[in-house]
C-alpha cells in the first residue's frame, strides 16, 4: 500500500526546516494565539496537541467569524510541515472531450454529441500538445458516450511514448467508474491497465460535494458516489497509484455538508493512504447559476484553512489560483495552503465555466504570486518530487 | 534560536502595548512593516478596529471621481493622466461642464464629488471658488470634496495669495473637506525621486496643516509599491500621526498600491505590489494610525477581492462608488462597482453595510 504521508517527506528528503516567522510560531506556543472568539481556544489547544478535530470542531471552525483565527491556526500547521515553502508544477491540462452522457447542473462545460461547441480531440493533437518543459500532464474529460476504453489507454500509451518524461496524472474516479459503467471495466483491471500504458497519479475531481441530497438536487446521481469514488481511490492506492481530492463549494451545499465531505476524505486516507493533496474547488457561477454569486475569497480562505486542520493526514492543501484567482490564492498560503497547482497551458473546463483568471499563467507570474506572500517557491513534479527551490 | 526569541518578544511587546492602548515606537512599526507574521498583525489591527467601532458595520460613500482638467506642469514619474500645456489630448472643462459632470453624478445618488485635476497655471482662483459655489448652491445634497493639496497650492501661486488664504476663500464658497490626494509617500527622498516638482513633504503636510486648523476635515493617502523602503513609509505614517496630534482632521487613512502602466516609472518598476503587501500596510497604519478614526479599503485599486480580505485587516470602510474616475484608467485600471454589489460584497466578508456621508455621518444601514 502506498502511504504519501510517509513518502512525500521521505522522497525529497526534506528535513522540516524551521525559519524566521515559523520559528517565531514555534515559540508562540501554548496561549500565545489569542482569539477574537474564545471558543476557538479549545480547538487551537486540540492542534497543538496534535490531536484530531471531530465534527463540531470543523463546525465551529466553519461558522465563526474569527477568520483569521482559524487561519492563524491553519497556518501554524502548515508552517510546522513545510516551513515557508509553497509548491508549483509546470503543467499541461489536456481535456479529451467535452462530451459528456451526464448532465451535472453545476457544470458549464459539457456538450452533447453533436451540441455546437462539442469538439473531441484526436490522439495526434493530444500528444501535440504537450510541449517541452512541462512535467506533469493532467487529462480529464466528459464522459463520452461512445470513447471505448481502448481509447483511453491509447492516449495514455502515446502520450507516455512521445514524453516519457513526462509524468501523466488522468481520469478522475468518476471517469474510471464510468469505464464500469459504459464497458463493465472493473475500476482494478482500469487503473492496472492504464497504469501499464503510463499513467502516474490520478486527479482529485469528480468527488463534488459527498451528500446524496445534493447528488438529486444537481443531478449527478448518474456519477460515481462517496462511496465508490473512496473505493476507486482506495483500489489507486493499493496499486501504488497516489491521487488527490476535490471538493466543489460555494453553490448551494451546507457547511455540514462541507465538514462531513471533509471527514469523508480523511476517513479515507486514514484507511488507503494514498492521497497526496486537497483541493478545494469554488463553483463558478458562470453560466449555470446555482447561485447568483461567487463564494467570496473570505470563504475561499476558511475553507482552505478548515481543510489544512480537518485533513490532518493530508501531506499538502492546495490554493488552486484558477478558481480562487490570483490575489486570493496568494493570500490563500497564509491560510494554510502549500501549493498553488501550475502554469496550467489550458483550463478549458473552469474557463468555460466562467472563471475569470487568465489561462496560462507564466512561470514568473506564479513565480510572484508565491513571493508575494513572503513564501519559498519550490517547483515539484507530479508526486511532489522537488525540481527546484527558488530561494 | 536567539533570532526567533527576539521576534516572538518583539510580538509580545506589540502586542502588549496594543493591548494597554500605547502608541506604538518606529522600532515597532519597523517590525510590524518587515518581519511580522502577516495574520497575527492582522488579527492584532482586526481588535483596534473592533475597539475603536464595537459594530461589525463596514461603511461605503456614494460618489464620482471627475476631474476639470489634465494639464499639469509637475511631470510626476507616477502619473499616466497629466498632458503637457498644448498636448493634443489636453483638456480643460469650462465651470458648466465641470458642474454637468456634478449634476450626472447627483442624480445617481452621489453625496461626495471628488473633484481633481492637473495643476494648469492658466486657471484663475476664481475658477475653482465658482466651483465650489454653485456646486453647494445647486446641488446642496453633494458635499464637494475638491482639489488636493498641490492644487490648493497651484491656486495660491496663481492668485499670490498665501495656502492659508486660498483655504480662507474656499472656505467662505463654501468648502468643508479636502481629499487627501498627493501624499504619495511623505519622504523628502522619494519625492524628489518620484514627483520633484511637487515640494517636499511639507508641501502637502502645510495644506492639510492650515486645513485643519480652520476647521477642514481631510483623508490621509499613501501611495505605495515604487521606490519606498519601509523607513520612508514610516515617514510618512510619523508625519500622519504627528499632525493628527494637532487639530484631528484627518477622516481616514486611505492607502492604494502604484499602478506602473504607462507612466515614467513603469521602465523601472513593471508590476503592481500584490495584495499581501497591501494587507500588511493596512494593518500596520491600523495599528500605528491610533489617532486616525478609519481605515479604508480601496477595492478600487487593489480588486474586490482583495478589498473583502481587507475588511478583515483592519479596514473599516469600502471607499466610493466611483462613478467616474480617470486617472487609474490612464494607468489601463480600470473597475467598476454599484452600490448594489458593494451591499452584497461587504455582507459576504461578514460585515453590515451602511452608506456614510464625505465625513462619516451614517446614512443608512442596509
């Protein structure tokens, strides 16, 4: 079994170096956090202890309005596992298709076949696609009502033929359950036989929100659901394959939905291991319009340091700019976020749903979003492998 | 260690003094603009502001930011808006256009006018005291909030009049608060740097000085993110706090980052501070500013976004509608807002939006 909170410390062979403003938090200690809200110090006496957060913590970390209180905290975890280190790789998102049999209501970016807009890209145009330099490949698509799984696993093999230094991160859960689905592939025979094609590590999404209530309500019933997208990762884990993990917020879900998702995932880890990073993921309102706006970056910022101090076995909590934005995601690695993603070449999806951050940030522009914030830029791999510190 | 032991002190000491209420030294505010650890001032800047207004209301002005010309002989590094006397974009408004300009933003609703423009050695006094009164005469429900210190000193050069005489004259058309415009940053060696022939920081400091002293209110501004070390903003945060001591006319500390577009500066300096540096600054003037009553956040300039972090930094209100403005433009910076989505932006940070007068008089609480 893979376990990535052993592994991503030990492979780097990163000691947890303490400097400057984490030094300082170290001494802190003890009752040196002061709380605007006093119930926050039970919680905070929890993290320094080490202890694991229950449900009415997350609750009250949710509902308070010290939000720099729980970043505080957050940041403090954060800065205990990776000093002030922030992460980014240079990528590539290849999106296959935006055809899809599903009609998810949150999501602006599927066409039927035939729909105008709906386009397929040939396996030559993917591989095209991928240029030098990039390190990590991310491909995720719509669920094609016709694509065999043969298909798949020929742009996995030619991409990994023409690149094989490239690290290939594919096919969310609910893709590699919707192979069941359509052709009776086993998520086991899926994953093993991608594997053998080339694939690396799989992506976080298609996990939404864990609620069978929103699963009716914006009808993704027809999607993989809590249960078997924690099996699917679990099987990825067992085959040595790490994953990540999403969570869709800021439409119309509860913040006990967003605590129970949380304690879904670190149950999961808990039992698997094998997660590498949690991103939380902002619904953008785009053209669907569950809601009439966007989750303002004050709750961007809580839930991403409620995710630093639920996910405790999480080794990396991801500020993922596209969807945050820039100045936000900067903010976002004093909240308890070690990552920012990439310089992502394409982001056909979120793009298409509206997200108003220019697709194809550039190296030196991710480069200042890190620095900004006072932080170390350390470029990574797929797997978190490091390439280089910008000291 | 011996290092961190010393931050960790210095934190403590901070916040101790905070704490009893103690004004805070230069070593401090030192600390506090290079080494603090950004949440913890922040959180620090969040009690002053909840001490100072117990409420969790975030207030917001409705107003236009128009200007009567850009013809200016100063030729500051900073500015994308000015033209030379003679350019073929230089433009000055007759006192009707400037008053339709008022009349446009009234019927939206505007309380405030921000009324600025180029220094333009060929304007009269009387020009802007004609301004100022028909503007109270016509539209008495608009306060003028016209000219920044370096234009109340153009109109003393132009009449030969002292500053002091110049304030006397507006005053009596009718004149009760001035923007605080052209601080930039209160350095003599960035401003010989950035804007020479804009005076030392005396220049601007002698206006609001003998503005204060008649009887005007006026807001405190600092622009940021060009050639300033951290001793040169606490210059300026000093030169503040040290007049504010004085009469207390300052409204707000109102600070915004350099935009580098198309001015003479930007071969230097290519980009924007970010919105860490301008949470830093925020909470810091909270802290240090303990004689000024708000803090403002300028969605404006630094993006919405970053303008709703504020309001968890220290900030205590959103700034204006801005129904017109040019000068960030000229800079390709350009936003929008209605007061619709400003009472949705600050409800959404966690706060009650209330709409305020030019001086901070509650108008309305939504």
């Amino acid at each position: 079994m893979l376990d990535t909170r052993k592994a991503a410390s030990l492979e780097s062979g990163r000691p947890l170096r303490r400097v400057g403003a984490d030094a300082d938090r170290d001494d802190l200690g003890g009752t040196a956090l002061r709380f605007s809200d006093a119930r926050l110090e039970r919680i905070w006496a929890k993290v320094q202890a080490g202890e694991r957060l229950d449900r009415d913590d997350g609750l009250l970390l949710f509902e308070t309005p010290d939000l720099l209180g729980v970043g505080r905290m957050a940041d403090w975890v954060k800065s205990r596992r990776e000093g002030d280190r922030v992460y980014f790789v240079i990528n590539r998102h290849i999106t296959p298709t935006n055809v899809c049999v599903l009609s998810c209501a949150f999501c602006g970016f599927a066409r039927r076949k035939g729909e105008p807009g709906a386009y397929e890209h040939t396996i030559e145009e993917m591989v095209a696609m991928v240029r030098d330099g990039v390190r990590e490949v991310h491909i995720v698509g719509g669920h094609h009502p016709d694509w065999p799984f043969e298909y798949y696993e020929r742009m996995i093999q030619a991409i990994h033929a023409a690149h094989p230094q490239v690290q290939i991160k594919a096919f969310t859960a609910a893709e590699i359950d919707y192979f069941w689905r359509r052709w009776r592939i086993e998520p086991r025979e899926a994953l093993t036989r991608l594997k053998a094609a080339g694939l690396q590590s799989m992506p976080g999404g298609g996990a939404e929100i864990f609620s069978p209530r929103l699963a009716r309500l914006l009808r993704y019933t027809g999607k993989a659901d809590a249960d078997r997208w924690c099996e699917i990762h679990g099987i990825a884990h067992a085959l040595g394959i790490p994953t990540n993990a999403t969570m869709l917020y800021g439409h119309v879900e509860t913040l006990a939905e967003r605590v129970d998702h949380l304690l879904r995932l670190r149950a999961q880890q808990d039992a698997s291991g094998g997660f590498l990073t949690f991103i939380p993921l902002a619904y953008q309102v785009g053209a669907t319009r569950l809601v009439e706006r966007p989750a303002p970056p004050t709750d961007s910022l809580r839930t991403i340091a409620v995710s630093r101090l639920l996910l405790d076995n999480f080794p990396h909590v991801e500020a993922y700019w596209v969807t945050l934005g820039e100045d936000t995601a900067s903010v976002a690695l004093h909240f308890g976020a070690d990552d920012v993603n990439g310089t992502l070449e394409d982001e056909r999806i979120q793009h298409l749903s509206g997200a108003d951050t220019p697709a194809g940030l550039a190296r030196e522009q991710l480069l200042r979003m890190i620095r900004d914030a006072g932080k170390v830029p350390v470029e990574r791999d797929a797997l978190y492998n490091v390439v280089r510190v910008y000291d | 260690m011996g290092g961190a032991a010393v931050e960790s002190a210095t934190l403590a000491a901070v916040r101790e003094r905070v704490e009893a209420g103690q004004r805070l030294g230069r070593a401090e505010g030192r600390w506090l603009l290079t080494e603090a650890p950004l949440l913890e001032i922040g959180a620090l800047a969040q009690r002053v502001r909840f001490r100072r207004l117990p409420e969790p209301v975030v207030t917001f002005v409705v107003d236009s930011n128009p200007n009567y010309t850009n013809v200016c002989v100063t030729d500051c590094q900073f500015c994308a808006f000015y033209r030379k006397p003679g350019h073929p974009e230089a433009y000055t408004l007759s006192v009707e256009e400037v008053l339709a300009r008022v009349e446009a933003a009234a019927a939206r609703g505007a309380t405030t006018v921000l009324l600025q423009g180029g220094h333009n050695p060929e304007l009269p006094l009387d020009y802007y005291l004609t301004l100022v009164r028909e503007t109270r005469r016509r539209f008495p429900q608009v306060t003028p909030h016209f000219f920044t210190a370096s234009e109340i000193r153009t109109m003393a050069e132009v009449s030969g009049l002292s500053v002091g005489e110049v304030l006397d004259r507006l005053w009596e058309a009718g004149q009760r608060t001035l923007p605080g415009g052209g601080a930039e940053i209160l350095s003599a060696r960035v401003r010989r740097r950035i804007s020479p022939k804009k005076g030392g920081p005396e220049a601007w400091l002698e206006v609001h000085r003998e503005a204060h002293r008649r009887g005007f209110r006026s807001t405190a501004t600092m622009m940021y993110g060009h050639v300033e070390t951290p001793e040169d903003v606490l210059d300026h945060l000093d030169a503040i706090r040290e007049l504010q001591d004085l009469y207390g006319g300052f409204t707000a500390f109102v600070p915004w980052s350099f935009k580098p577009a198309h001015t003479r500066l930007e071969k230097w300096i290519k980009q924007p501070s970010g919105p860490n540096a301008y949470l830093r600054i925020l909470a810091v003037a909270r802290l240090y500013l303990d004689n000024v009553p708000h803090v403002q956040a300028s969605w404006f300039s630094e993006g919405k976004r970053t303008g709703q972090i504020a309001l968890h930094f220290g900030a205590d209100d959103w700034g204006g509608t801005l129904f017109e403005e040019n000068v960030h433009r000229a800079a390709d910076f350009v936003n929008r807002i209605t007061v619709e989505e400003i009472v949705a932006l600050i409800r959404e940070a966690g706060f009650t939006p209330a709409q305020r007068t030019t001086t901070y008089e509650i108008l309305r609480v939504f």
